[in-house]
C-alpha cells in the first residue's frame, strides 16, 4: 500500500469513527501534533506522496514550526453530572479555559478536573483528556436541585387561589400543611405538624423531633400528608348537591432528622434555632392535595400589624386537637415590645432567629400545631404564591390568645440558607 494511499484510509478510518463520536474538528495546529501527519513523516518523510500530503495540508507557522490541518475526532463521553460532553485535552475545552480565565477560586475546576478524566489519545503532549462539558453546562459542580423554584411556579400554588377567610379550611386549602406521626409501643399519635418544602423535605420545629419529644411521645415513625379531617381515611365534602372527594391521605416513613445546630447550643431559657428538617423514605407525588409551599428569601422582613396565616389541626405537646384542619390571621407583633414582655413576664430570652405573631384576644396559634406554618400570600393578577414565613414554636403559658402575649415562630428567613445547604437528593 502506498503511502498516499495509506493517509487516505487513515482519514476515512476518523471520519468513520466519528459518525458515533460527540465532535469531529478539522484544526490547524502544529505538525508534531497531528498524529497522522506525523506518522508519515516519521516513517516516509522524502517520499514524493508524503510530501504532496504535507503541501495540501500546510496552513502557516508557529514561528519556525510548521502547522497543518488535521483531522481531531472528540468521543462521546459523561460529566461527572451525567450531562453529555466530548473527550480532549483540557486546554482544548474553552468552557474549562473560560471558567479558568475568570474565576478567582479554581476549586471547583481542579475538583472537575480530577472527576472528568477520560480515556482519549491526547493530541497535546502534557494536557491530560478531560470529558468537556457543553457550553449550557458551565456550572461543573452543581448541585442537584432539589427545592421547587417560585420563579417557575414550582411551589406555593393549591387547586383554590383565593384568599378566603373562615375558621375551618377548604378541603384543598394549604396542601402542604402535614402532621408528625410518633409511635409509642404500638400506639400513633400525631402531635405536631410540619411543612411539606420539597418532595423529600418536610420543615417542622426542632422541639417537635429532638430527644425530649421522643421520651415524651414517642419515636418519630411518619409524616402525613393530603390530609383534612382526621377521622377520614379520605375525606369529602358536599358542594351544590354534590360529593367532592379528596385523595386518601398518604402515609409516609420517616428516614432522617436533621436539628439544627443552634437548638442544642443555645443559652438557657433562650427560645432561637427552633427548626428542623424531616427526610423522607421517599419522594412524594405531588397532587392536587399535595403540594410544596415556597421558601422566602433570606432578605425578607414584614412590618408591624401585617397579617399572616396560621393553619394546623390545633396540635400541641399536651392540649387536645381538632379533628378538622383549621386556619387563622394573625399579625406580625413589635419584636422589641416581644422581647420585653417575655424576658419581664416568663425570664426568657427570644432569639435573633424568631418573629413574634399574634397577641390579640380569642385568637392564636392554637388554631395551628407546634412544628406548623406561618403562611404569607404574595398576590400576582390575582393568584397568591404562598410562603412559609415562620415555624409554630412557642407561646405563653396561659389560655390561647390572651391579649399582649404573642406567639413564638421560627423566622424561616434566617434559615433559609441552612435549609439549602442541607437537603439533598
């Protein structure tokens, strides 16, 4: 076989071979790096076929050193985040070259880098292969998202939009909101609530899940969901003549606790850290009875006398409960004149991670459960996107809704970070 007649069948061989590859590039590049071309001047430098090739492929200088244009076949390979990439030398991917060029912590790269190797011949000696990612994949070390995002209206929405008042809830009212089921021996009992954030994260109070919960009720077996009247296994109401009949309510194991740090460390007689996060075994599927509510940003703030909601079965530690899911507004109260009055009256501390809610007469968080949510409605054309504002943690010992005692929430704002970094697929 003739060496012309041996280029060509080395061509067709890579093109060929990159019908199934993620990228085929025609370069011009240094002579010592191509390695077809280089293969012909190694072993048949002053022949007149050889000499041709190099003629036809010449394309300039890299100062004295010829360069020629040479076929580059990039297989198919996987990111270390499954997405789809190409095969090459590292400093042959602009996306790697660009992150490098920009940014002032390289970690992630390096991190990317060591996780991303691939086998590939390498076309530049001392540039090891990398599986490059595509240009839409630039974050290299992302982490799965795992929260629903309000700007894609992923979260915060219940099959009624309206803003209702009223003591009990519609039947599809607050889909998120969820019981914490205990088990003593061979008795359940369900004596705080939580909120459902995620398909795999329900937020409640860390009062409600910590080792003194446990020796007072019992282990923390599940979480319930889509549910109503607690007397139902599926619950109906009647409208116009009408039956309307929800989902069963859905049972779900718990698999971890997750407390937050601040609730063991804090000083004595300090209400602050008051949230925890519940794992579930697994995913849940949304529906129409089912649903996330949507996270605050870390900036949010409310003033004085603004209005929130509060919904639960009426759960504590020790009080009795209402069969029906039940709802009420109550207002944000002055923190200062909170602090104040629980540090004069009950000789205990609020913490900078609390909002204080309510402390007018005949209504109060009674009408929710401990480890429950404070709710506010952002309204856009008319539709509300619900937040969860705070955690039902504490009030006064006395009757509820005694007037000038506010209730103690969790500020979930102040979390909301702790929340992020913490879930996880």
């Amino acid at each position: 076989m003739t060496n012309l007649n041996f280029i060509r069948v080395v061509l067709l061989v890579s093109v060929s071979s990159a019908v199934s590859a993620a990228h085929v590039a025609i370069n011009c590049i240094p002579l010592v790096k191509c390695p077809q071309l280089l293969h012909l001047v190694q072993t048949d430098r002053d022949s007149t076929e050889t000499i041709k090739i190099l003629r036809s492929s010449h394309c300039g200088y890299n100062g004295r050193e010829p360069k020629v244009w040479c076929i580059q076949v990039y297989p198919a390979c996987k990111t270390p985040n499954g997405k789809s990439g190409r095969c090459m030398d590292a400093s042959k991917c602009e996306v790697l070259q660009d992150l490098i060029a920009s940014e002032d912590d390289l970690s992630n790269v390096v991190k990317y880098m060591k996780n991303a190797k691939c086998k590939a011949a390498s076309f530049d000696s001392g540039s090891e292969p990398v599986c490059c990612p595509p240009d839409s994949d630039i974050r290299i070390n992302e982490k799965p998202k795992v929260l629903p995002d309000p700007e894609r209206e992923e979260c915060g929405h219940q099959l009624n939009s309206k803003v209702i008042g009223g003591k009990s809830t519609d039947l599809d009212e607050f889909p998120w909101a969820a019981l914490i089921q205990y088990q003593w021996k061979s008795v359940y009992s369900t004596n705080c609530g939580g909120t459902l954030i995620s398909r795999r994260y329900v937020v409640t109070a860390a009062h409600c899940v910590d080792r003194a919960a446990i020796r007072t009720v019992g282990n923390i077996a599940n979480v319930i969901l889509g549910e109503y009247d607690t007397r139902n296994e599926t619950d109906c109401v009647h409208f116009h003549g009408r039956q309307w009949c929800a989902d069963p309510r859905l049972v779900v194991p718990v698999q971890e606790i997750i407390i937050h740090p601040h609730w063991n460390q804090k000083p004595p007689a300090t209400v602050d850290g008051d949230i925890a996060l519940v794992r579930l075994a697994y995913d849940v599927r949304f529906t129409d009875y089912i649903q996330p509510i949507c996270l605050p940003a870390a900036s949010t703030l409310f003033q004085d006398g603004t209005q929130l909601f509060v919904t639960g079965w009426g759960q504590t530690e020790t009080d009795d409960a209402s069969f029906v899911k039940l709802k009420t507004l109550l207002p944000v109260a002055n923190k200062a004149e909170c602090v104040r009055k629980y540090k004069q009256d009950k000789r205990l501390s609020v913490g900078d991670g609390m909002i204080c809610v309510g402390g007018e007469a005949g209504r109060d968080s009674c009408s929710g459960d401990s480890g429950g949510p404070l709710m506010y409605p952002s309204i856009k054309l008319g539709v509300p996107t619900w937040y969860l504002t705070g955690v039902v943690s504490f009030g006064p010992n006395q009757p509820c809704g005694i007037k000038g005692y506010p209730g103690l929430y969790t500020h979930v704002s102040k979390y909301v970070e702790w929340i992020q970094e913490t879930v996880q697929t």
